[in-house]
C-alpha cells in the first residue's frame, strides 16, 4: 500500500489561483485516466460524492476508487 503514502503530483491539473475543492474535484475528473495511472495500475474510479452513513451521519467520500488486484475500495 505503498502508492497511498507516496506524494502526488497533480501538475497536470490546470486551476485557478485560489481553487476550491469542487474545482480540484471537477479538473481530476476531466483527467482521471492520467489521475489514476498516477498511481499505479489497477485503479478503477468507481463514483464521485459517494454517500455513506458513519456513526448515525451521513458523509461524503470525494472520489471512490476501486483497486483490482487487492479487491478493495
């Protein structure tokens, strides 16, 4: 699980001076196959803005992927 602490360069992402979260989200989305060779083969993006109830909560996860070889989200 080495690839989750590695750092990550999102140069090729282009934002706007003092960009917000949706505006990172939306500009990785429209990039997302270079986003997820990124980090390595095997990813699958699955959903954006992905509910899930946590503690009697409801949260959100930004992007959900899918890693094929080890079978987990």
């Amino acid at each position: 699980m080495e690839t989750v602490k590695d750092a990550y360069d999102f140069g090729f992402v282009s934002l706007s001076v003092g960009y917000d979260e949706e505006g990172l989200e939306d500009a990785l989305e429209q990039n997302i196959t270079c986003f997820l060779l990124e980090h390595g083969l095997g990813f699958a993006f699955i959903v954006r803005q992905k509910e899930i109830i946590v503690a009697v909560k409801i949260r959100k996860i930004d992007m959900l992927f899918y890693h094929i070889k080890l079978c987990c989200l």
